[in-house]
C-alpha cells in the first residue's frame, strides 16, 4: 500500500484532536490543518460584516465575498482573511464558538471549504482534523481516526483551556446537520482517549498507521 498522503483525524469538540494531529504531524515532518479554524475564520468574517450566522441566506451572501487562503508556517496552516492573518483572539472569541456551528452547516461555506482542504494535499503529507476529513474531505485515505474522550472530561478539558464554550451544543448541531454532519467515518480507527495522557493518545494513532 502505498503511504497515506492524508491522516484524517475527526472527532467531537475539545475530545484532543488538534493537540495530537499537531504532534502527529511533528514526528512524521507532515503539515498540520486545523479544518475548525476555517470554518471559524469564515465566521468571524461572517460575523465583521454583521449578518446574523442564523440566517442562511446573510450567510451565504457575505461568505461568498469573503478572500480566504491557507499559508503555511511552522508547518501548519494559517488562515489569513482577505489579507488579514487571524490568531486565536479572533478565531476562538466567544461570539465565534456560539456562531461556528451555525456557519459551519450551510452546504455553500462547506463546498467552498472542503475544496481548499483538498487543494493543499498538493503540498505533501498532510494531517487534517476536522469532522468531515475522513468521511467526505478524503475518505479514499487509509489512515482515517476518529479520535473520542466522554463529554464530562471534554468539558473538563475545554474548562481548563479558560474559554467559554458550549461544547455539547455544538456537537448537537454538528451531529444533526444535514450535509456533512459528524459521523465516525466507515473505516476509521476509533480512539477513545478520555483516560490517555497527550503523548499516549498520539502514541496510539502512530502505532495504528498503514505501514
Ligand atoms: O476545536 P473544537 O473541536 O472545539 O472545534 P473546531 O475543530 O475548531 O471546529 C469549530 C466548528 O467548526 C465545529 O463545531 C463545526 O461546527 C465546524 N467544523 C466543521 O463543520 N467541519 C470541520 N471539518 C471542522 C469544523
Ligand atoms: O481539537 P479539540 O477541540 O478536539 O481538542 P484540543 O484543543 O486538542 O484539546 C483540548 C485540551 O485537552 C487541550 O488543552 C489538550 O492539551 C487537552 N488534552 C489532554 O489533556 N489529554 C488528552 N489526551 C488530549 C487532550
């Protein structure tokens, strides 16, 4: 088998998906791609131009004139808004966590994005987390995780973080959706990494990958 070009890694809000697709792609010197931070740059550009992210029609309207591109530094992607480089102020702001999800289930914002996600495999080894990477970004990819921790030790974990998140909320949207919703994608190995520290949890994707 040839080897992947894209780990996928998906799973609920806060479960530690990006901790270990970062440190994943750090010990196989592949990019890492925070998919979230794409839908959550959308949502802050959404949010600039004062449409409200419950209205589909606002959204689809101010998305399109939205100027989003990935550059990549320190190996992993950036998401920099009609010239603008976001950082975690703005990306994980509480009006953006009580809006993404609202943002994230209109299939126009979701069309666009998961084609820029497939356009970076042309930069070389990629490993893209998300909630739909192994079930429609690539779901051709032999090394698909779906990477899971119970909601009491997610919310733990997302409280120590010190952001204000409704985590279960999210996850119910993101669940429910009609296109792309969070499923566990046929074929992914599934990790349940609620009693694993970050270096087991990292260790036991490694030991899983396709020769
Ligand atoms: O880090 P956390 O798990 O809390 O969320 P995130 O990965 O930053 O994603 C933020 C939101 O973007 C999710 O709650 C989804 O609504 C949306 N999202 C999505 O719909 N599809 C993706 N591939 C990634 C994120
Ligand atoms: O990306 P996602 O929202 O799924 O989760 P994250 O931001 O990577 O992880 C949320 C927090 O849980 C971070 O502070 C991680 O360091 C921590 N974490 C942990 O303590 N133990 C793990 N096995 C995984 C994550």
């Amino acid at each position: 088998m040839p080897s992947p070009q894209v780990i996928t890694i998906d799973g609920p809000a806060a479960s530690g998906k990006s901790s270990i697709a970062r440190l994943v792609a750090a010990r196989l010197g592949g990019i890492y791609v925070n998919t979230g931070n794409m839908y959550r740059a959308m949502t802050w550009a959404v949010l600039e131009k004062g449409a409200d992210p419950a209205d589909a029609d606002a959204v689809r309207a101010s998305a399109a004139e939205v100027v989003l591109e990935s550059p990549v530094y320190e190996g992993r992607t950036q998401v920099c808004v009609n010239g603008q480089l976001l950082g975690d102020a703005e990306l994980n702001s509480d009006p953006v966590n009580r809006a993404v999800s609202l943002v994230a289930r209109v299939p126009e914002v979701r069309r666009r994005l998961v084609a820029e996600q497939r356009a970076l495999a042309a930069l070389g080894l990629l490993v893209m987390e998300g909630r739909d990477i192994g079930s429609v970004v690539f779901p051709e990819s032999p090394a698909k995780f779906y990477i899971d921790a119970s909601e009491e030790v997610r919310a733990a974990r997302r409280r120590a973080q010190g952001h204000q998140d409704q985590v279960a909320e999210r996850d119910r949207l993101d669940s429910t959706r009609t296109t792309s919703p969070l499923v566990i994608p046929d074929g992914a190995m599934v990790i349940d990494n609620s009693h694993l520290t970050l270096d087991q949890a990292v260790q036991a994707v490694l030991d899983k990958l396709p020769a």
